[in-house]
C-alpha cells in the first residue's frame, strides 16, 4: 500500500470538526469552529465559496443520497437545511437546545437522525421536515450513529461509553453493547453488514458481531482518541483517525494495521487532532484542528 500527499486544502481560520461529500461528484463540504460552512472542489483542489454563515460551531454536516439537502449541525442545537435547487437555506430545525454531534439518514424510510448532547436522537421526515419522534438513548451525550446496509439496525454511540443498538422500523432497544471505558466518538457498520466497528475515547477500537452482538476483536489502536472510523467504498478497508495526529488503515477482514499516516512515519500530514474522514474513491480525505484539509492518494 503506497501513500502520496496529492492536496493541501487552506482557507479555516479555526479547527475543522467535519466534512462530506456532496451529492455531486467532485464536491467537498467542511465545517468547523469558524464562521461558514465551506464548499470545495476536489477536481481542482481549490476553494469555491463559503455556503452560508453560522452564528455557532458546526459538528455535523449530512447530504443525503437523492435529496437536493445538505445539513448542518451547530454547536447551538440547531439544525440548518439548505436547499441545492433554490441555492439557500430553507429550514431551521430547532428542537434540541444542546450541540448536534451526528446526523445520518434511511434512505428507506426517508427520514433523517440528528443526535445531541442532551441525550436524545431525534427523527424527521426528510420530505415534509417535520418531527416525526424523538427517542431518550442516554443520559448523555449521543455522539455518533451508524445505520446499516439493510437499514433495519441503527447504532449509537455515547459519552456514557455505551453503544445502543435500536430497531430501525420502531426505534425499539435491542441491546447495549457494554466494552469501552470512555465515550464512544465513532461507528460504523461495514459494507457487508456482518460486524460493527466503534472506536473511543480510550483509544480502543472494537469489532462487535452483528447478530450475537458480542465483541469479537479488541485492537489497542491509537494513543489518544479514535474521532472516526470510515470504509472504503468498495475495498476491504477502513481507516482510523485520531487526536494523536495519526491516521490508520486496518484490513476489514483480519483487522491487521496496514499502513500508518503520521509525520512520525515521514508524511507531510497533520500536526493536530484528526477529527473525520471521507473516502472519495482511493482518495483518503482528511479534516484536522490544524485548520487543513488534507487529500491522499492511496494504492491498494
């Protein structure tokens, strides 16, 4: 596996939180503890405008597949909703009061999942914008969800170190997956929906089995903080990113370290936390609180 630095994206003036995809090819959207939401081009590797501007920190950004939507998350509560067709923001939802950490949606179900520090996940029709539910997970933060690829399971990860695995089509408790020590920043299920991954405070990431729900693999993965797990699209690969400046890659199938990104290692990477990650094809894109975005180039 060979890595190659390809970009250098600048322009935050504070740490970036987050960043996705858009819907359309060759697009990059990024937030953080600035004043904007900011849109890239991944095709030129240059700055294209700033979206909008925000009164509070943005920890969430979601565009979902077949909608002309894009959100944001601020750190106030709110939920900003911009519409690509009318190019402006057309909806404020504002339920919480505490900061939004994650917002997924079910394609499925058509609805949208935002997570909050005051411990609730709420539930929107993704047509309408309205609230459809609002679900009590903990009695704490919620700061990470995972849906899986049939999308009748949906994971949360608390600042309680717990991990609640919900019913998709009612939203009823399945289990709670007890194992970490510290607050849990990061899920994903993988592609093949066999196995979830959770990744923490406490440095650890955990391999849980979907159907049995135990834990099948523990790997003392990083230093400090795991912020983000993401899967290659299409490759038997996940990367891990870190407050200890690091980013991972681990073989999906046998969970073996395959390839360590860090200026330790001689790359021209971060020198702060590392707070998300996307892949764009083979292209490993990544957000830090060292105010870069960062493109790599990654050979299988």
């Amino acid at each position: 596996m060979t890595v190659q630095k390809t970009a250098e994206l600048t322009g935050h003036s504070n740490p970036i939180f987050t960043l996705e995809l858009s819907q359309k090819p060759g697009i990059l959207f990024t937030g953080g503890n600035d004043k904007g939401l900011v849109e890239w081009s991944l095709e030129n590797n240059s700055f294209i405008k700033v979206m909008f501007p925000v009164p509070t920190s943005i920890y969430a950004i979601h565009c979902p597949a077949g909608y002309p939507l894009m959100f944001a998350g601020l750190r106030s509560g709110e939920v900003l909703v911009f519409n690509f067709i009318e190019q402006k923001i057309t909806h404020r939802l504002r339920h919480h009061v505490k900061p939004i950490f994650d917002i997924k949606s079910s394609v499925k179900k058509d609805e949208l999942l935002i997570a909050s520090e005051d411990g609730t996940v709420s539930i929107w029709n993704l047509n309408t914008l309205e609230l459809v539910h609002s679900i009590a997970v903990s009695n704490d933060t919620v700061r990470c969800i995972t849906i899986n690829p049939e999308e009748n399971r949906v994971a949360f990860g608390c600042r309680d170190n717990r991990i609640v695995v919900y019913d998709l089509d009612d939203y009823s408790p399945i289990k709670a997956l007890i194992g970490h020590t510290m607050a849990v920043f990061s899920l994903q299920y993988s592609p093949n929906g066999e196995y979830l991954v959770s990744g923490s405070r406490d440095a650890q990431v955990k391999i849980w089995d979907n159907k049995t729900y135990s834990l099948i693999y523990n790997i003392p993965a990083h230093l400090f903080s795991v912020n983000h797990i993401a899967f290659h699209p299409s490759l038997p690969y996940f990367a891990t990113a870190s407050m200890d400046k690091s980013i991972k890659i681990w073989d999906a199938a046998e969970f073996k370290l395959r390839k360590i990104i860090s200026r330790e290692k001689g790359y021209d990477s971060h020198v702060l936390s590392i707070n998300k990650l996307a892949w764009n094809g083979d292209q490993l894109l990544s957000v830090s609180d060292d105010k870069k975005v960062i493109c790599w180039n990654i050979e299988f």
